[in-house]
C-alpha cells in the first residue's frame, strides 16, 4: 500500500503539470481552432529563457522564472503574427495550418540546439527541499507544481470571467463566427489567446528546469501531454483540461503498480485512443461549431 500511495500523490504531482500545459494549449486552441503543435517548442523557450537570465544575467531564480515567461509569450504572440495569421487572411485550410505548426516546430527546436546547444542546461545552486509524509517523499518543486496550479488555475479564472478580452476569449472559444459578427476583433483576441496560452506553459516549463534541467526535445512530451489533456477534458472546456491533465497523470502512475517504467508513456497513448473511440467530445467538452 505503500507504494500505490506514493505512486498516487506522485500522479496528481504529473496531473497538476499536465493540467497546466492542457489549459495552455487549450487556451489557443479553444478560440483559434489551431492545431498549435509549436506549443512545444514555446515551452522549451520559456525554460530556456529563464535559464538564460538566471546563468548569463545573474538574476534570482523569481525574476528569472518571470523573464521566461515573457519570452515564452513573445515567441507565442510572433508566432501567430508571422506564421499562422497570414494563412488565416488567404483561408488556409487547417491542414495546411497544422502542417505549417509542425514546421515551425522542427524549426525552432533546432534553433534552439544551435544557440543554447545540446546539452542539459541546469541552473547551479538551486537544491529542492526534501520532505517526508509518512511513507510518501516529495520535493519542494513537486509542491510547487501543484501550487502552480492552483495560482494560475485562480488567476485566469479571474481573467476570463472579469476582463473584457477574457469574456471576448470565451467568445470565441464558444462560437468564433458569432463572435466576429457582434463586433469582438478576433485578431487582437487571437494573438493574446497565443501570448496569454504560451505564458502559462512557461510556468510548467520553468519548474521542470528546476527539477530536471532543459534540453532542446523537451516540448516534444509537453504538446503531447498538453494535446491528451486537453482532449481527454473536452476541447473548449477550462476545467475539462485541468480534471484530464490529472486523470492522465493519476492513471500513467498508478499503471506503473504492474506495468515496466518504460511503458509510462504508452498509457497515455491508451488513454487517449479510448476517449477518442468512446466520447470523441472529451470529458467536458461541447461539439466544435
């Protein structure tokens, strides 16, 4: 029993950074209907930017973490500004705009290698806390994965409830057509759904850094974890990517009470291909307009 409850608490630790990175993908992807796969990439960036700042600028790890999520929302914004807008003004089909992600996302991880290099970066000095719940050991970047949930879960709550782009992010997210004859400018809304998306996966991003250092690949597994969670929740549902983040981590980890570790990754591809086969609308989603 021992360890099916350390392989619980361990799966809503994975879930809280699931969830995060299924909200940041599903807040693009709700309002824009883009298949964002340079998500991944974004959230690399935002490791990296934080690294950057803490090693080459000298900066505490706090304002360090902050400056990674202002690149990772910067590289978010351009993207949309450079690459995915201008096929929505020819009308684009979305294969080619899904096609155009996954190039952007080959181009930027490789950019990535070529000027940080390929080897793990870590920032020095950084040693998470050690503490033990009976049977059940966690880190302080383990609490702070979850509470990073919580904080930016509350925050755009807030957001998207009180603020004016928020109810026009919602909007959009509902019904995008219907949103653009009442006056809402989907265009400003679009590219501050990519700023405010990519921001959000930098907070994930920043921690894994801290807990496992960056390398150039690691937004491969984040889009992929981001994609499940947001498709196991239910596309267009805020709560539905943050109860199927936790549900994909919870079930990856309890799986591995009978299963080999290395086949962590493939129950996630399991979880998926079921919610795909028996409720394609996701957990909490609404049917795509």
């Amino acid at each position: 029993m021992d360890l099916v409850l350390q392989l619980l608490v361990n799966g809503l630790i994975n879930g809280s950074h699931y969830a995060l990175l299924g909200v940041g993908f599903g807040l693009i992807f709700g309002p824009t209907k883009i298949t964002h796969f340079a998500f991944g990439p974004i959230f690399a960036i935002g490791a990296y930017g934080c690294w950057a700042a803490a090693t080459l600028l000298g900066l505490p790890v706090l304002p360090a973490a902050a400056c990674g999520v202002a690149a990772a929302a910067l590289a978010g914004a351009l993207s949309y500004l450079w690459l995915y807008r201008p096929f929505e003004r020819r009308g684009s089909s979305h294969l080619v705009v899904l096609i155009a992600s996954l190039g952007l996302f080959i181009t930027l991880e490789n950019l990535i290698g070529i000027v940080f290099g390929t080897d793990t970066k870590v920032i020095p000095d950084v040693s998470p806390g050690i503490f033990l719940w009976g049977p059940v050991v966690v880190t302080s970047i383990q609490l702070w994965q979850v509470a990073a949930l919580a904080i930016v879960a509350l925050l755009l709550f807030a957001f998207l409830r009180h603020a004016r782009h928020g109810k026009a992010l919602m909007a959009m997210t509902d019904n995008g057509e219907m949103a653009q004859i009442i006056g809402i400018d989907t265009v400003r809304v679009s590219l501050i759904a990519f700023a405010v998306g990519s921001a959000v996966a930098a907070v994930p991003a920043v921690l894994i850094l801290l807990k496992e250092g960056a390398t150039p690949h690691m937004g491969f597994i984040a889009v992929f974890m981001a994609f499940v969670a947001v498709i196991v929740g239910g596309i267009g549902s805020f709560k539905g990517a943050i109860i199927g983040g936790y549900a994909v981590g919870i079930v990856e980890n309890l799986g591995m009470w009978k299963l080999p570790t290395e086949w962590q990754s493939t129950i996630a591809f399991v979880v998926l291909f079921l919610i795909l086969l028996f409720r394609p609308s996701g957990l909490f989603g609404r049917r795509l307009r």
